[in-house]
C-alpha cells in the first residue's frame, strides 16, 4: 500500500484550522511576531473589585491558557513544517537516517518527522 499524500496532506490542512481555532479561542498572534501566539488574559470589569476567589481563578485560568498556548503552538509548527515538506518533496522522510516513515506512522501522525526506529530521537 503506498503512501496517499494528498490524503495525509488533507488531514494536516484540517488539523491546522482547527489549531488556528482553538489558539484565536485563547489567544491571539504577538503583532511582533506573526508566527508566535500569545495567551490573553480574561478581561474584567475596569472599576470591579473581584473577589480574591475570583482573581484567583482567573489566574489558574490564565496559567492553563498560556500552558495549553505553547502546546498548540508547538503543534502548528509540526504541522505547517509538514505541509512545506509535501510541496518540497521531503515529506516522509525521516530527519535522522534519511529513510521512508513508514506507512502507519504517516497515517497516525502525519506530521511524523522520524521513522518508528527513531521515535524518541532529540
């Protein structure tokens, strides 16, 4: 069975806007840096006092936002590297020993940068 890169490729765009989704929902692009996202903090009430529970809850919010931020970010990275290769003609290929991903990998992970062999790879 070979490889349907239009397919995977199909699966990496979708995946794609649904990141660009999920990071607008928490964040917006640093205009310094239009590849880089930046959580937002929630907005309050200008002249509200808010409750100390509140405040504290807003902060947990805000922690978690710019943790799950660097997750997706880092994600898209994956994915945008991926699309490239698939124009480039690279796509498939594994950085470390420079042989094919195998199948299954691509289809479970298209984004897949190594072979099985070197999964774990740095």
């Amino acid at each position: 069975m070979k490889i349907n890169i239009e397919q995977l490729k199909g699966k990496l765009e979708a995946e794609k806007t649904k990141l660009l989704g999920e990071l607008s929902a928490i964040g917006r692009k640093n205009p310094g840096n239009p590849k880089d996202w930046e959580a937002v903090p929630p907005e309050t009430e200008p002249e509200a006092e808010p409750d100390q529970n509140i405040a504290a809850d807003m902060v947990e919010g805000f922690e978690e936002a710019v943790s799950t931020e660097g997750e997706l970010e880092q994600r898209l990275s994956e994915i945008t590297e991926a699309l490239k290769k698939i124009e480039t003609e690279n796509y498939g290929i594994c950085r470390v020993c420079a042989k094919k991903i195998e199948e299954r990998r691509m289809e479970a992970n298209p984004a897949a940068t190594t072979c099985m062999e070197h999964l774990n790879a740095n």
